[in-house]
C-alpha cells in the first residue's frame, strides 16, 4: 500500500498552524456552551432534560436538535468534554471543506436513527455526536492514505477505541443508540466525503523524470549501438 507524504510547506504553513488554533477555539467554544447551559440549569433548577430525545414521540423529535446541549450532571458532562474537544479540533483542522456539511449531519442525522431505533426513554448528552466525529476521522484517514490523516487516525483509536464498546447494549443506563447512529452516520460521511479536503502531495524530481537512466539496460538502444559500429575489415588469405 503506497502512502502519501503530505507536503511539508502546506502542513507547516502558517496558513496552517492560524487553522488549528481556530480549530482549537472553535472545540474549547463548543465545550464552553455545554458547561454555561449545564451550570445554568442546576442553579436554576430549569430540569432542561425533558428536551431531551424520547424515540418515536412526536413531542421527543425536539430531542434531535437539543440532546447533545443537555447532560445529566457534572459527571456526564466532564466524561464527553475532553473527547468533544479533540473530535472537534481534528475534524475541523483536517477536513474544514467537508466539515461544515458533515458535523450537521452527524448532529441530526444521529438523532433522527436513533429516534427511531432507541428505547422509549429519555436520551440526552453528546456522545452520540462524538462517537460520530471520531468515526469519520478515523474512516477518513484509513482510506485516505496519506500520512498525517492515518497518523491521526491511529492516534484517534489508540485513545478512543475502547468506545466501539459502546455501541452494544452492555450498559442499561447508556445510550447506545445514540453512539451507534453516530458511529454509522460518521461511517457514512467519510465515505461519502473521501474526495474531499486532499492535501497537496510532496513530489520528488525523479517522480516528474521520464528518462531512462544510462545504467538500465535498453535493448533498442544497444540494437541502435551495434548498427552505428563499422565492419569488421575483411579478412584476406594470402
């Protein structure tokens, strides 16, 4: 399998680095927001969990728009905010042109699957949507094959990869369904998507030089050699 070295003047830009700080802002943002509602709702005693999403309840559709806003305490919460951050960061470094459509996707399309196919109770949190996100960065990369996106992607599983776990129903009190429409929506994407955000390749000069070396043997240019030779001088016996 042949893989493809990202050009180092386009991955070492500025242009680059001033991406993944925004990247990065945009993650730490996000994380932000779900705190701030948190917080504001155990002061104010607002039980936000009833938006959450209740499958196969038209009142619950609501939950395809909030559920990833809303989560059960600190505890909940503090356990999604550091995989949020980094999903976040990596997809929207990596793969800015796809992103913008795909995060959306992910968001409601996970939503809606699991609306669907979940249990008749109340889902909230935001794991469904990361498990998404990490999905396709680690799809993206994998088919890809570039260096830095299967780096990425390697690095993604050896952090996160015990989460496939929890796509299966191990746990009663965990929304399984929101991580597996995540994980099958992240799936999706990255196929859907794979043509999308190619970095620029580094080139090397002989990759661009069609000529044949002098060493490699060339049959037409040694039939060509023996043609350009004079005759031997005839032989005479005397």
């Amino acid at each position: 399998m042949h893989l493809k070295k990202p050009d180092p003047r386009f991955t070492g830009s500025y242009k680059a680095k001033k991406n993944f700080l925004l990247a990065l802002q945009i993650a730490f943002s996000v994380t932000g927001v779900l705190w701030f509602i948190l917080i504001t709702d155990q002061y104010l005693d607002l039980n936000l969990g009833r938006f959450g999403l209740r499958p196969r309840d038209a009142q619950g559709l609501l939950g395809v728009l909030t559920a990833p806003l809303l989560h059960g305490g600190v505890q909940h919460l503090f356990s999604n905010s550091l995989p949020l951050i980094v999903s976040l960061t990596t997809v929207l470094y990596l793969y800015p042109n796809s992103s913008v459509r795909v995060l959306p996707m992910i968001w409601l399309g996970s939503g809606l699957l699991a609306w669907l196919i979940g249990r008749p109770s109340l889902h909230i949190g935001a794991s469904g949507f990361i498990y998404g996100v990490l999905a396709f960065v680690f799809v993206s990369g994998m088919i890809r094959r570039d260096l830095r996106s299967i780096a990425v992607s390697l690095l993604v599983w050896f952090l996160y990869g015990s989460m496939v776990w929890g796509v299966l129903p191990v746990q009663p009190k965990m929304s399984w369904e929101l991580h597996l429409a995540g994980a099958v929506l992240g799936v999706a994407m990255a196929l859907l998507y794979s043509k999308w955000d190619t970095v620029p390749v580094k080139r090397y000069e002989w990759e661009d030089d069609d000529s044949v070396p002098d060493w490699y043997p060339d049959p037409d240019r040694e039939k060509e050699q023996d043609d350009d030779e004079p005759p031997p001088p005839p032989v005479t016996l005397h």
